[in-house]
C-alpha cells in the first residue's frame, strides 16, 4: 500500500475510532462516578489511541522482520544450489581446458 493510501486510512479511521473511543471513556468514567468524566476521557482516549497505534505499528515491524528472515533463509537455501552448481560447472571447465592444454601442447611438440 502507498504511503499516501496508508495515512489516508489511518486519518479517517482515527476520525471515527477516536470520538467513538472519548465517548465509551466518558461512559465507564461516569459509571464510576467521577468526578469530570470528560475531561477523563478527553485524555485516556488520545493515550490509548496512541498506545494502539504504536502496538500495531511494532507488530507490522516484527512481521516485516520475521518474513525478511524468512526471505533469508529461503534465499540461503537457494545460494547453497548455486554454489554447488558453480563447483560443477568450475571442475568442468577446468577439465576441459586441462584437456585442451594438453592437446595443444601435444600439436606443438610434434608439429
């Protein structure tokens, strides 16, 4: 998702999360018979709000982290394919041109 769609869901989301948010705040407040519910909710509903946010935000960034680990692995896994195809291909050529070496130098003995 761009950046721009990303904050854009997060702004309008938190337009209708928050107020909803302050009002349930005020709710539980006056249930206990506080003093100035309001002005209780007006300050637990920004804090859990950002106590929500930044506990999304840390869970998308161990996620990110443990499938950038797990890319890892799969591309480790893939590395130990290419080495040993490489070590192939490296003992071939050296064969072969061991074997051309020797022919040539062989052509030039007699020649």
């Amino acid at each position: 998702m761009a950046r721009v769609s990303r904050a854009n869901a997060k702004l309008l989301s938190s337009l209708m999360v928050y107020p909803v948010t302050w009002t349930l705040w005020g709710y539980l407040f006056r249930r206990r018979d506080a003093r100035h519910p309001w002005l209780a909710a007006m300050a637990a509903g920004p804090i859990c709000g950002w106590a929500t946010m930044y506990t999304v935000e840390r869970c998308q960034r161990f996620r990110r982290a443990q499938m950038g680990w797990q890319q890892l692995a799969d591309h480790r896994a893939a590395l130990d394919e290419v080495r040993s195809r490489r070590a192939a291909l490296v003992s071939t050529v050296e064969s072969a041109s061991a074997t051309l070496l020797h022919r040539t130098h062989g052509l030039r003995e007699h020649g």
